[in-house]
C-alpha cells in the first residue's frame, strides 16, 4: 500500500462517507473505493462497516487506522528532516603544505560567501600523499601544483603563479631590480626536503645550475626557509602567495625573476565519480574570487572540465 492509499484510509475514517472523503481527497468515488479494497484485501481484514449512521470503522480497522496516521506523522517528519538538511553537505578538501597557509585564510571566506551551507574538511598533506586519499575515496577533492595525472581523476588549472626570490636584507642580490635565474648560486640555494613538488619545481626552473645544491641545506617548512633567510643561512625561491605583506619581515627582500619568470600552475582535482560535483564547482568559483598575487585562469562561471592542464 502506498502513503496516498493510507491517506485514502484516513479521510474516509474521519468522513465517515465514501463521496465526503472522495472529495476531500480530490480523487473520484470509484477510485478511492477501490483503494480501500485493495488494502483490505492485501490486509486480509474488513476495515469499514457501512452502518444506520453511515461508514463505520470495525474493532480492527480502528487499529488500522491509527497506524496509518502514525504512518503519514513519520513520513512528515522524513519530510521535515529532508528539508531542514537540503544545502548541507561536507565538502573534504586535500591541499599540499606550500598552497594551504597561503590561500586557505582567503578561500574560506569565499567559501563561506559563496557556500555558508558547506562544512570544510581539510588535510594538508604532500602531493603523493593527497593522491592516495583522493583515489580511496577518503577525499573529495585537493588543490595541487601541476603536473598531476592520475587515472579517474579531473583537473581543473585554477591559477598561475609566479616564484620570486628571496634574500636576506644586505646580501648583494638585495639590491637587484630583477634576477636572472643563472645567477643564483647552488651553494646559497634553501630547499624544502626531497618529495615535496615545490622543490622540484624550483630546481626545474634552475635548470641551469652546474652543480645541485648541496644536501643538507633545506627547511621543511616555507616559513622555516623564511626564517633561515632572515637568519643568512642562504637565499631560497618562494610563490608569490608566500611574500605578501601579510608575511613581510624586514630581514627578508623579495626578488623578482628576469623574463621568462619562472611560474607553477595550481589546479583543482578530484575524483570523476565524485557525489559533491556541486560543491567541488563553488570550490573552484571560490578560487577565481580570492584576491592573492596570482594570474587566474579561466572565468568564475566556467564550466568545470573546460580547461585542461597545458
């Protein structure tokens, strides 16, 4: 039997009239009688008894009906629980540990702008460790530095953005409007640990070096090379969004590169199958809002899926 039947039921008990109830239920006659037949006899039991004073209940249809009400009463609360929760949702976000000090204090405000439905999970991890959690399910999405591929996994490129050079107050390159990338020094370079992208990513844009720099000489932290620069231990190569005035020392001046300035490119990823596509959109839209020193890509009311990494 179905809620509509059992609502069938119950006008017709409070009617106390097959026409009344019909009505009532804006249904013919003949088609709410035949519903009330076809629950008595899935029931196996007489439920209404036509009397002297019109549609009476039997002893057992009485009981019938009290449970329908109970019935349809819970099936409201279902209702009310669908609707009071309709718009939130949990949206777990992975983001590698040069990218979530930076952008996180401004892209939860958007998010809340864009999303105040959103509740936001957040891992920050390392590259290799935010694949795994997002190819187990354990992750919806995460903001990553390109290149990253991975099978069953979208990428959307959200913003460029550039790598300047810092150095300590004093040191010669100081002075310097610009800098060649040839020109730094091996010796001098601060490094984050091996398996993080960003170094990777930075000894790619020295490629020129004719000799590595040496082991030993990295922090696992950008604001442990900060302080080390602070400190003269060395000069280091630190994203836009890491030398802002938010995070100015004047121990520290930060360099620009020469053209071609080296530059990485940060992308939204996540699973193809994902259930949140909804909330991995307001994510992307919340990216393209922040106001950080980055070059964005693409269009707020972009589609997903309509760039792709170059």
């Amino acid at each position: 039997m179905t809620l509509t039947e059992l609502k069938y039921l119950i006008a017709v008990a409070d009617e106390k009239h097959f026409g009344r109830a019909a009505e009532r239920s804006f249904v013919s006659q003949p088609s709410l009688s035949a519903a009330i037949k076809n629950i008595e006899q899935e029931l196996g039991v007489r439920i209404f008894e036509r009397g002297k004073r019109g549609v009476e209940l039997t002893d057992v249809g009485a009981e019938v009906v009290a449970q329908a009400r109970r019935t349809l009463d819970e099936a409201a609360r279902i209702k009310t629980v669908a609707k009071r929760g309709k718009g939130r949702y949990r949206l777990r976000l992975g983001v590698i540990h040069t990218i979530a000090p930076y952008l996180l204090p401004e892209l939860v405000v958007a998010l809340r702008k864009i999303a105040p439905e959103m509740s936001l999970d957040i891992e920050e991890n390392m590259t290799v460790n935010l694949d795994r959690l997002l190819k187990s399910g354990e992750l919806d999405a995460a903001i990553v530095a390109l290149p990253y591929e991975a099978p069953g996994i979208e990428v959307e490129p959200v913003y460029d953005e550039e790598f300047l050079v810092a150095v300590p107050q004093g040191h010669p390159l100081a002075r310097r409007r610009a800098i060649p990338v040839e020109e730094l020094e091996p010796g001098e370079l601060l490094l984050l640990p091996v398996g993080h992208c960003l170094r990777d990513q930075v000894l790619s844009a020295c490629a020129e070096f004719t000799q590595p720099p040496p082991a030993g000489r990295h922090g696992n932290s950008l604001e442990t090379l900060r302080s080390m620069v602070a400190s003269g231990l060395g000069v280091t190569v630190l994203p836009a969004t890491a030398l802002t005035e938010r995070y100015h020392t004047p121990l520290v001046k930060a360099v620009p590169f020469k053209e071609p300035k080296p530059k990485r490119r940060v992308a939204v990823a996540w699973r193809t199958a994902v259930a949140r596509a909804s909330a991995v959109r307001q994510l992307v839209e919340a990216i393209r809002s922040v106001a950080l020193p980055v070059e964005l890509l693409g269009r707020p009311e972009q589609p997903l899926g309509a760039r792709r990494q170059a």
